[in-house]
C-alpha cells in the first residue's frame, strides 16, 4: 500500500510542481498590483471556500461537478489515443436536451429528474459519436471535426431555445419544472451543492473500472497506445473509436445536465461556447489523463476559483484564478512532454550506441 | 608503398553511455588501400566505433591518428574535412530529387543570385562514374531507383566529396546476390585506384570474398585483429560470438502430404495499383514454404491480405479447406493462423503495455482471460508466467515489465511465444530475425522448425536467402507481386534464386 501511495505521489509530482509554479505567478501578479493586500488574498485564494463555512465547500462541490465531467469526458477519449476538444459542444447539446424535457415533459417527481439526465447524456453522446464516426470511417482529424462541432452545437442552441423552450421576456431558455430540479446534495445548507457532485465521482470511478479492469478498457488502450498494434491483434479500432468518442460525449452531456438542472438556471441565447468544455481540457490535462486524477484536478480547479470568488473582498478581480490556471496548464503541458523528450534523447543514445 | 604507416588508426578509444560502456578501449589499425571488415553482433560496438571516426561522437578516451598524425574530429564536418565518407545503413536521399540533386546537397557550387552551376558539378561526377563503372543516371529521380542504385548514388556522394577512407555500414542487407557482387567488384576497384575502405558487417562470406584484414569486436571489446585469408568462418563467428556455433540447423523429415493453407490467384490493390497479382501458393503440414524476394516486391501486402489486414480484391485464401478470404483478422487467428509480424514494434506489441497484456492481446476477450468482460488479473499474470519461463523471455520485472524496456530480441521472444503457444495450424513469419543477434536468430529458428515438426504448415517471408536456403523445404521467389519461381533448397544456388529475385528470369508457376 505503501508503496502504491509512493508511485501514485511519484506520478503526479509533475502536476504538484505545475501547481506550486501556478501559484507563485498568480503570487506575483497580485503583488504587483496591490502589494498590500495581496498576501491575505493570496491566502483566501488558497483556502478558497474552506473557510467560507458549508455554502463555500458547498460551491465548490457544485463547482466542480461539470467540469470533472467534461474533464473525465477528455481524459476518456485521450485514452484512446484521441483529443477531444470538443467537450463544449457535446456539453451544450447535453444541457439542452436535459433543458428541453425538463421544461416540456410533464413527468412524476423522481422519474422526471432522471428521464433529463438521461437525455443529457444522450444529447452528447450523438454529438460525441459524429465526431467519432468521421475519425473512425473517413478518417477526419479529430481535432478539427470537434472545433467545428462546437460552433455548430453554440448554433444550434440558440436555434432550439428560441423555437422550442424560450422565454422572450428574458430572452433565456425557460424555467425548468420542479420535478426535474436534482436534489440537493443536503450536506452543505445555504449552498447550490446538489447530486450532481455525486454524479461526477460515481463516473469517474465508472471510468476508472472500465479503463482498467475490463475488456472493452483494454481495448481502448491498446488502440490510443498503438493502432497498428490493436489492429494486428485482431480488435475493431474503428468501432473503439466510435465507442470511445460516443461515452467521452456522453459525460460532457452530463455535465451539461448537472450544470443546468438546477432552480433558477436557464441559458442565454447571446452566443457563447459553454468554457466548461474548455476546462475539462485543462482538469484532464492536470489529472495526468487519468479518471481519478481528473476528479481531483476538477476538485482543485473548483477550488481556487472559488477562492477567487472570495479574494474580491480584498479588491481583486477572479481573472486572477484564470492567469493561474493558465500557468499550471502551460507548466504541467511542458513537463508532461519534458520527460518524454528526456527518454527519446535518451533512447536515440542507445539506439547508435548498439 | 610502406606497409608499415597506417591510414587510420583508432588507438584504446573507450566510449560510455551512462552506464554502458559501447566502447572498452578498442583499438583498430587500418592500412592504406586495404578493405578492413569489422565484425560483430548487433550491440557489439561496431557503429559506435564508426560513428566517432565519422564525428558523430566524440570519444572519453583515446586518440585517432589519420595517416600518422593526430587528429579531432568533433563533428562530420570535420570528417569530411579529412576525406573520410560512410554510406549509412539506411540512406539518406530525397525521393523525389534527381541523383545529381542529391549528390551536390549541401555542397552546391553556385554562381550569381544562387544559381546552381549543375554542369561543373556533371562533369565532375560523369568522370567519377566511368572511372569505377558505377553505371548510374545522373538525372533519374530517386524513387525510381532500384535500392542497389541507391546505394550506388550514396557512395557517388562520398566521392564527390573527394573522401579516400570509405565506411561501409552494413551494406549488403538490402541487395540481391548480384548486386552484392557487383557492389564487391566496386570496392576492389576502390581499393585498386588507391581508397581505404572500412566495412562493417555480421555476414561472414563477405568478410571472406573481399576483406584483407578482420577486427572482431564483442560486447564493447576487440577481441582480434587477424588477416582474412588465415582464419575460417568457422572461427570468425565463434570469436564474434564467444562460443561455438553452430551453422547447420538439425532438421528431421517431415512428410508433408495433407495442404493446409492454399491461396488462388490472390489479387491486392494498394491504392489502385495492383501490388499482388493473382498470387498462387500452397502450404503443407510440417512444411516450411520459404518466400524469398527482395524488399518491395509486395511481401508485405501478401501478408495483410493473408492476414485479413489488407482487403482482398479477387482470389481465394483458403484454411484448411475452409474459405477465409472474408473473415475479419480475428476469426482468421480464431480458425489457425499465427503471424509473426515484419514490424514488431508497430504491430507485434503495444510497447506501452506490459509483458502480460501483450502476451494475451488477441485472447483477451476468450473466457480465460475474462468474466463479464472483467479482466482476470491472475489469469493474465499466470499466463503469462507460464510463456515467460517456457519461452525464456528475459525482462527486468518479470510480467509487468513495460515491453518498450525490453530488448529488440526478447520482444520478439515474446511475440513468438504468443504466436506458437496458442492454437494454430499455419505459422506466418515476416522476417522474424531482423536485427537479432546470433543467439536469438538460433533460438528463433529452432522455434519455427518445431513448429515444423509439430506437423503445422509454416509460410515464411524473408529478405535473407541465407535464412530462406537454411530453413525452407520449398522456396518461392516473389518478384513484382507475384510467384516467378519455385526451387528446392537442396539444388538450388543464392545466385540462380537472385536472378529471380531482380527479374532477370521469371518462370511460370
């Protein structure tokens, strides 16, 4: 077990550094705006809303619900080889749907929750799965068909909300029912902290399972590790392609539920791409493309933000939180490659050396 | 000419890689105007020890003297600066470039606003070109070269660069027995106008048809120096390797009378090019059927489409009296083949998985290896165990050891391993002793003979006619896409089978 916790620490140190750099940057920006205060905002950035009693942590459970969704969303598709990005657009596709049969379905207290939820992750597995067709069958870089599918999906949601669900006097989606409002987590009062935190760690401990402990994960890793190789061993890697790019949308759709089925939220129709997605990028990236690390990376992401939330006492902007977030993702991209380089240097050494 | 001043030497040259010493303290002397083999097994050291003469390392200890006097020589440029020229294993050509383009880059005489002056450069390399009947046109494109030409265009490269000392890497790997000899006929005269030519190899008769002198190097080590004419084969390969070897494989009859594989009139496009054109071949039980053929000559397509890789245009693969030209590439494992993939490490293991994974990597969904589509972890490790001792397969950490760790001879243990251990009727080898050391290629061949023996059919592809007359009880030649010849081992010559090889005569089949 020791051991174990000694190699889980040994993996993730590229993240803690990225972190620890992040934070020091954030640091020093802070200090050269506003000296004085910056070193108790840099504190309550750091605590975030620990010391903010339940409706801190609450928030930064509800906060990180989606983006561990999107984050797993990424992490799941780069196992098998694939980038996707497009975890807006399956996000947003999710979130209508679930939106859709929230506002329009008329269904009993406790199936009606359910039957969106459902329908979000459908909505963003459809999307997920376009895009892994055209990678699996006509071989379209994935990258460019999910950058596509995300103005598409930002389209089309305005298009749906004004013709099926709008509310022209806010010029938002409309009110959801009651019935399909999710559950407060019921932990932290005087907080939005729903299920939905719930959800997120139940899919991420799926994911976990399902990459590493059954057939269809071994799959999936053979054909991201080597497609060549997975062929050769007589798997379908273009139906694991599709499939992988169908689940990864699927919980970005979820996310998309969770972050709309909730009293009071209603999406707007000024165009915007959900920056969740984008997150979820970010949250994978830091998690080391792992399920787990991903639940922990999106935990942390919540985290400062809603420190940043709480450092406007001290009269900063949140934009704070971005600029660090962005340094950790710079930092944790470059030594996620850094060691990589190290061993290709090292192996084309060896490689003339025989 | 004094006899007694070495063109090159290279005097206690040590060479370290972190730990592993490339180079311990070897010593070669070379006269002028000789051809000076340098023999070794792959990881003996011989590249390293070039690759300092040539710049591309520099040494921890020791000194070079050319022609007497000591030099440094930190990079090629240097190199070339005292006539020294190499012609890499693997050639470094622009396809789509002229041979003339080729030659002068990097060296471009040019005239005003950068104009290349192409004639002085002509004129220059037709002189080179008759002077050693190297035969070579000077404004063909690369890729419509035959890879002896090639090669012919990387040693015009060396002498267009007016190098004496000439390092020759391998060179014979990708030639046809006729090219070998032509490109033999070339060193000689070389050596006659006055060049010193350094050739490394692992290939004995060569050292024999055209060497003077021989430095044997082992793990890092010269371990003699001597002159060709007074040492056997025999020895040579025993000092190469360290112990007696064995050149003769000891192979039982097998009568072979039941066909168990059978392909008709195969055709594969690659693109819309035809590369196999209606390709016939039969296998027997207990019978090696050796494919013999120069690389690209679609061996390799062949494969896919017997392997269910490549799509099947027109024809018939046919298992044991059972059509599979259809079946996907696991029903093909499922129903009896096995492949010993050309490339190991893009198909023939993920080398990011470990040891066990890739053991049990076209079987992990059989109910051996999984309950409810969950993977049984001590099944896998068990497995895997069991293949790792039988099979001898070396490896820091046993099972869970990350494949790309190994050594490029132990993956293929372990892909033999996978291969021959389960179920099978037809064993399909690509090339299944590329770059292994001595004692891999003997074990890897005792493999495919029991294969043999165990009464299976084996199909094997090779670029290697020794390997081919070795192991074969019938050999095929393949040429352009399809069967032009079909020979006995036990009457047929290298040369009679080159002459297939490269076209010169075809037959019907």
């Amino acid at each position: 077990m020791k051991t174990q916790l000694k190699k889980v620490f040994e993996l993730a140190k590229p993240s803690f550094i990225a972190i620890a750099i992040g934070l020091l940057m954030g640091f020093l920006v802070m200090l050269a705006f506003n000296p004085l205060q910056s070193v108790p905002a840099f504190l309550q950035l750091i605590a975030g809303g620990l010391n903010q009693g339940s409706s801190g942590i609450g928030n930064t459970l509800y906060g990180a619900a989606p983006i561990i969704l999107t984050g797993l969303a990424v992490a799941f598709a780069f196992k098998t080889g694939l980038f996707n990005i497009g975890a807006s657009g399956q996000m947003m596709m999710g979130a209508y749907v679930s939106l859709h049969i929230g506002v329009l379905w008329n269904l009993p207290a406790g199936i009606h929750v359910i039957v969106a939820l459902l329908g979000g992750i459908f909505g963003g597995m459809v999307w997920g799965l376009v895009i892994g067709l055209l990678k699996a069958l006509r071989n379209v870089n994935e990258v460019v068909t999910s950058i596509m599918m995300n103005y598409i999906a930002a389209n089309l949601l305005i298009i749906l909300i004004r013709s099926n669900i709008y509310n022209a006097d806010a010029a938002r989606s409309s009110a959801i029912l009651p019935t399909a409002i999710l559950p407060s987590l019921g932990l932290f009062p005087n907080s939005t902290a729903n299920i939905g935190f719930g959800i997120a760690v139940v899919i991420a401990i799926l994911s976990h399972v399902i990459i590493h402990r059954t057939t269809l994960g071994f799959e999936l890793r053979a054909t991201g590790f080597s497609r060549d190789a997975a062929l050769y061993a007589g798997m379908n890697t273009k139906k694991n392609i599709t499939t992988s790019f169908a689940i990864a949308g699927g919980f970005a759709g979820l996310a998309g539920s969770v972050a709309y089925l909730v009293s009071g939220k209603t999406i707007s129709i000024a165009y915007t791409i959900f920056v969740e997605g984008f997150d979820g990028i970010s949250v994978a990236l830091l998690g080391l493309g792992e399920p787990i690390g991903a639940l922990f990376a999106g935990l942390f992401l919540s985290h400062l933000r809603q420190g940043g939330f709480y450092m406007q006492i001290y009269g900063f902007v949140p934009q704070v939180v971005d600029i660090i977030i962005s340094v950790i993702i710079y930092v944790s991209a470059i030594s996620a490659v850094l060691p990589k380089l190290f061993k290709r240097f090292k192996k084309k050494k060896d490689e003339v050396a025989s | 000419m004094n006899k007694q001043t070495y063109k090159i030497e290279m005097l206690n040259i040590t060479k370290r890689f972190g730990t592993l010493t490339a180079n311990d303290h070897v010593t070669l002397q070379v006269y002028p105007q000789e051809i000076h083999a340098i023999l070794g097994e792959n990881g003996a050291g011989k590249s390293t020890l070039m690759s300092i003469l040539f710049g591309l390392y520099v040494p921890d200890e020791g000194e070079i003297k050319i022609d007497g006097s000591k030099v440094d020589i930190h990079n090629p440029n240097d190199a070339n600066a005292l006539n020294i020229g190499m012609v890499h294993q693997h050639f470094k050509l622009v396809e789509t470039f002229s041979v003339l383009d080729n030659i002068i880059l990097g060296v471009e005489d040019t005239g005003r606003f950068n104009r290349i002056n192409y004639a002085h450069a002509k004129e220059k390399l037709i002189k080179i070109i008759d002077a050693y009947h190297l035969n070579l046109d000077l404004d063909t494109r690369i890729k419509d070269l035959t890879v002896g030409q090639q090669q012919r265009v990387e040693i015009l490269k060396m002498l267009y660069r007016d190098a004496d000392i000439l390092i020759f890497d391998e060179p014979t790997a990708v030639l046809t027995p006729q090219e070998i000899e032509e490109l033999m006929n070339i060193m000689r005269n070389f050596v006659k106008e006055g060049k010193t030519i350094i050739l490394i190899t692992h290939k004995l008769n060569e050292i024999k048809a055209v060497a003077n002198r021989v430095t044997i190097l082992r793990r890092g080590q010269q371990v003699g120096v001597h002159d060709v004419s007074k040492v056997s084969t025999q020895d040579m390969a025993d000092l190469m390797v360290g112990r007696n070897v064995s050149f003769e494989v000891d192979k039982k009859s097998v009568q072979a009378t039941e066909k168990v594989f059978e392909v008709k009139e195969l055709t594969v496009l690659k693109g819309t090019q035809e590369v196999i054109k209606k390709l016939s071949l039969d296998v027997y039980k207990g019978e090696i059927v050796g494919i013999a053929g120069i690389d690209g000559n679609g061996q390799t397509e062949c494969v896919y489409a017997l392997t269910g890789m490549l799509p099947v245009k027109e024809g018939q693969v046919i298992l044991n009296g059972e059509d599979i030209t259809k079946d996907s590439i696991r029903t093909r494992y499922e129903k009896g083949i096995s492949h010993i993939p050309e490339d190991r490490q893009k198909y023939g293991v993920v080398l990011d998985f470990d040891l066990q994974s890739n053991l049990m990597i076209q079987e992990y969904y059989k109910h051996e290896f999984q309950n409810k589509n969950f993977l049984k972890k001590d099944k896998i490790k068990t497995h895997a165990d069991a293949l790792i001792e039988q099979f001898d397969i070396r490896s820091e950490q046993g099972a869970t050891t990350t494949v790309r760790s190994m050594s490029g001879g132990n993956q293929q243990k372990a892909i033999v391993a996978r291969e021959m251990s389960k179920t099978h009727d037809l064993m399909i080898a690509v090339q299944p002793t590329r770059g292994l050391d001595v004692g891999a290629i003997e074990y890897i061949h005792g493999q495919l003979l029991k294969t043999r023996e165990t009464n299976k059919g084996v199909l094997l592809f090779s670029l290697e006619l020794d390997e081919i007359m070795k192991l074969s009880d019938r050999i095929l030649v393949m040429y352009e896409g399809e069967i032009v010849g079909s020979f006995n081992p036990k009457t047929t010559t290298q040369q009679e089978l080159g002459l297939y090889m490269s076209g010169a005569k075809r037959g019907h089949v």
